[in-house]
C-alpha cells in the first residue's frame, strides 16, 4: 500500500518561513523520483520542485526559485520543502508525489497560508 503524507503546512507570516514533509511508505523511496506540487484556489496546479531519486538533480518553478528547497532522506523515507521569505502569493494546498510528471502517487495535501 502506497502513502504518501504530507504534514508541515500552517499558518505564517509574510517573509516568514515553513517545512514541509512528505512521509513515504509501501514503495521503493530510493528509486524513485519526488516532487511537490501546489493547488491555489481558482489557479492551475503547479510543479513547484522536483527531485531526482538520487537527490543529484533539482528543478524548481521559477515562482519560487532562491526561496524554496527541495530535499531528501533516503533512508527516513522522507522527502521535505524549505520555503523561505514566503509571500500571500504562494497560499495553497501543497502535494508530494512520486515522479515527475503528476502521473504517479500523491498525498492528501497540506494548507499553508501566508498572511498577516
């Protein structure tokens, strides 16, 4: 049984920062592929970050770019998202997933919103 579940997500100030996390489980972690996606209301879902089983290799949106890392640990099975100097703009319900291609596994998803 494949799971993946997020958590981290929260209410945070404008510049302020947060981490998500992205528990996996029932599937080989290591081998595969992670990336996180988010959901605004009334917006397009977007690829935010993605990962390379290897963590070798990472792309980000351009939206994000110099704020927000993507990272893993291969052997918590865990994947994370450093997001830093956060913005109103970037207030969604965040989802890992396995792959790069929005094809595969997702979690249920984490809100963030960013707010005064």
């Amino acid at each position: 049984q494949v799971q993946l579940v997020e958590s981290g997500g929260g209410l945070v100030q404008p510049g302020g920062s947060l981490r998500l996390s992205c528990a996996a489980s029932g599937f080989t972690f290591s081998s595969s592929a992670m990336s996180w996606y988010r959901q605004a209301p009334g917006k397009e879902r977007e690829l935010v970050a993605f990962m390379t089983s290897s963590g070798t290799t990472t792309t980000y949106a351009d939206s994000v770019k110099g704020r927000f890392t993507i990272s893993r640990d291969n052997v918590k099975n865990t994947v994370y998202l450093q997001m830093n100097s956060l913005q109103p703009e970037a207030t969604a319900v965040y989802y890992c997933s396995t792959g790069r291609n929005g094809r595969g596994y997702w979690g249920q998803g984490t809100q963030v919103t960013v707010s005064s």
